[in-house]
C-alpha cells in the first residue's frame, strides 16, 4: 500500500492522517482542542490541532488533506477550516455505530464531492455456511 498519493499535485491522500515526522502510516487525529502535537491517549501516534494542519498545508503548497480510519457521524468531516477532511466508508460500523459512510469524488478542476451511503434500517445476513437467511 502507498504511503500516501497526491491528486493534481493539490490533494495529499493518506490513510491514518499526518505525522510530525512524516515516517510512519500510524493513525494520527485532528483535534480542535489542542495546537501542535500530543501523545495519542491510546499510546499510538498523535493527536495534531489545526495549526499544524495549515502549517503541512503551506510547507507542501497542496490545498488539502484527504484522511481516512476515523468514524465520522456522516462519512466525511471537514478539519481547519477545510483544508483537512476525514472520510470514513463503512457505514454502521461494527455495528455499533449509526454513522454514514462516504466515498469523495475529485474532478478535472480538483472540486472535491461526496457520495453518502446511509446505514441500512433493516439488515438481512446470509449464513456463509448453509445459505438461509437470517434476517
């Protein structure tokens, strides 16, 4: 799997989010609460505030910050003012999580859109096994 990908020479993809070294794909999260870097509470990686985010966004001329394994109550959820967005794509995570899930779109111009799949109300399960339904 790549470190990261970089769509029109504008948008870093990565999968945990950023690092202040840059050299690990562990999970790091936004935090509104908190300027620069902190320990994770989990004792994995950091936390990182908005400011290090403008700061990444300025130092690598890019205009976004495109992240992933965070659940997010709508799929996707902007950070700093816009120039980080979390997108999560399993919906009714683990089930036990109402959240959306989403897939983000980038076009020729680099406008960015989102696809939203909603948790389904009612869930019918296959037994791998024997093929009856469950539900």
């Amino acid at each position: 799997m790549p470190f990261c990908g970089l769509v029109g020479q504008k948008i870093l993809c990565m999968h945990g989010g950023l690092s202040p070294q840059l050299k690990s794909i562990e999970q790091s999260d936004p935090d509104n609460w908190i300027r620069g870097w902190l320990p994770n509470t989990r004792g994995v990686s950091y936390v990182y505030g908005p400011d290090v985010v403008t700061d990444m966004i300025v130092k690598l001329d890019i205009d976004l910050v495109a992240r992933a394994h965070q659940v997010v109550q709508d799929g996707y959820e902007f950070f700093a003012n816009r120039k980080l967005v979390t997108i999560f794509s399993a919906p009714h995570y683990c089930g036990q999580f109402d959240n959306a899930a989403a897939m983000m779109n980038v076009d020729e111009n680099l406008v960015c859109s989102f696809q939203i799949l909603r948790p389904s109300t009612k869930i019918n399960r296959v037994a791998a096994t024997s093929g009856l339904r469950l539900g």
